[in-house]
C-alpha cells in the first residue's frame, strides 16, 4: 500500500501570515500542503487563486496539494500548475470533460485527482479511475473549515479502496473534512492513503503531534 500522507490545508492557517503557516508545516513534518481554491460559485467561499500559490511556492519544499472546488476547473488548472502546483484535484459535479481534463493535467506536468462532494455517489467517477493520481473523498459539504465528519463519506472510501483492489490500479485515496483525533481511526480503518488536516492541525497546541497521531492510526490501519 501507498505510504501515509498528512496535508495540513491552509485554509484554517492565518490569511494575514501565510509564511508562518508554512513554517508550521514543515516544522510539524507533514507531508503535502493542501491548498483549498474556492470560486463563491462551487462553494459559497472565496480564498485563494494561482498568484497565492506561485508567492508561496518559493518559501516550501513540499508538494503542492491543490484543490479545485470552481465551477469550469479547466480554466485554473493549467495556471496553477505553471504556480507550481504537484497535484491539481477538480471536482466530477463541475466538469464534463473530466477525462480530457485529467490528461491535460498529467501533460501539464502535475498529479491528476478528481472530488466528489458528500451527496456524489462512487459510480460517477468510476469511468475516471485509470486516468487519476488521486481520489478526493469529500467528508463534510466544502466550502468552510471546521465542519464534522459525515461518517457516512467513509464507507465511499472504502468502496472505492475495493475497487482499486480489485483493478490493479494505483491511484491515492484522500479524505478532507472533520479529521482529527477523534475520526482518524475510521479514516483509516477504510483504507485511505492522505487525509487533509485543517482545524485541527491549526488550531492544536503541538500540530507535530497531530500529524504524528494521524500518520500512525494510517500506517496501523487498513493495511494489510
């Protein structure tokens, strides 16, 4: 199996000092930095766009986890990767050409993965999996941190874990929304790979022991 992921997502680190979030990460030894792109339309939120990415992308080593929750992804995707993004993930509720998107992405030069939000059944990315590097299994209704874990998400992630099982293929299977310590168990024991951290990581008193916590219930569960 695919080693443990930990992505702490900016979206809870402080807009006004994003450098010390950065700092944060890497100090706490996590492994990618998820970096949350909300259009006002997807998602009723706005944060970041491709000059964000390309102005911190010089200050961090680690990979650049991209999430697009816009409507019409394929018109940032290739701005972000020129920004420096590793991984550009879109969501399948706001492409029709997902496929085509995908192997731009990877021609582009990133990681491919596509999303889907709680109410999204597994069956509609099922077409996509021989074309991703990663599947995003959205855990809470996107557009706002703090939110708690929909447990319901995680049995989607275990389908899907079956599923690549059974294919052979070797795509990531990520979780994002209400993980800490409380849910990193369940998280892990449905067999996926990365789980983005954001309030709980931001807002922890030692985020070096919320990664560390996190990386150890995926290494130990869901494993075999």
């Amino acid at each position: 199996m695919k080693a443990p992921v930990v992505a702490p997502s900016l979206l809870s680190a402080d807009f006004s000092d994003m450098r010390s979030g950065l700092s944060l990460i890497a100090a706490s030894g996590a492994d990618w930095i998820h970096f949350d792109v909300m259009d006002g339309r997807f998602v009723p939120n706005l944060t970041f766009g491709p000059k964000m990415a390309a102005d911190l992308r010089p200050h961090t080593d680690l990979p650049l986890d991209v999430h697009l929750m816009t409507v019409e992804p394929e018109w940032l995707a290739r701005d972000f990767i020129k920004a420096g993004a590793d991984l550009v993930t879109f969501h399948i509720e706001a492409c029709v050409h997902a496929q085509r998107l995908a192997e731009s992405i990877r021609a582009a030069g990133a990681k491919s993965g596509v999303a889907i939000v709680p109410s999204t059944p597994v069956s509609a990315i099922e077409e996509m999996l021989p074309y991703v590097d990663l599947v995003l299994v959205m855990t809470v209704n996107p557009g706002f941190g703090g939110q708690s874990l929909i447990p319901s998400c995680l049995a989607k992630a275990s389908r899907i874990a079956r599923m690549r099982e059974e294919t052979g293929l070797d795509f990531a299977i990520s979780v994002d929304g209400g993980i800490n310590r409380s849910t990193i168990g369940a998280a892990a024991g449905a067999g996926v790979d990365v789980v983005v951290m954001g309030s709980a990581f931001f807002s922890s008193a030692d985020p070096k022991a919320e990664v560390d916590a996190a990386r150890a219930a995926l290494a130990g569960r869901g494993r075999d």
